[in-house]
C-alpha cells in the first residue's frame, strides 16, 4: 500500500487570489499600453496610428515574456 492519499479528482475552482492575480495582469497591461502610447505621441512626435501598433506590439511582448518565464505547475502524483 501506498502512504500517499488518493489525489483529488475535482477540478479545482479559481480563488480569490487567482481573480485578483488576473486584474492584476490586465491593469498593468492596459497601463503598459497607454504609457507606451503617450510616449510614443508626446515625447517621439510619432503618429497615433503607429504609435498604437508598437504601443500593442510591446504589450504582447512582455506578455509573451511573462508566460514564458512562469514557472511550470507539476501534476500531482499518481
């Protein structure tokens, strides 16, 4: 016999943290952008079309960057 329990096989439901972890993610994003974007237009004197398209490029970037560098959840057990 093992010593291990049995694992559980509910799905587990999001928590409050996971909601707010979320949030924040998307706030920060949403700020990247328009920094990224005010910058782009004020200080480089680029146009709003172009200065969007990089402000977006950027955004995924670093959000691409942050997927990738999270650490891997390992499976339970068996």
């Amino acid at each position: 016999m093992s010593d291990h329990p049995p694992p559980d096989e509910r799905p587990r439901r999001a928590s409050r943290s996971d909601r707010q972890q979320h949030v924040v993610l998307a706030t920060s994003g949403l700020s990247i952008y328009l920094l990224v974007l005010w910058f782009g237009i004020t200080v480089v004197g680029d146009t709003v079309p172009r200065s969007s398209l990089m402000a977006g490029l950027i955004v995924i970037m670093a959000g691409m960057a942050y997927i990738t560098s999270r650490p891997r959840s390992v499976p339970p057990e068996k």
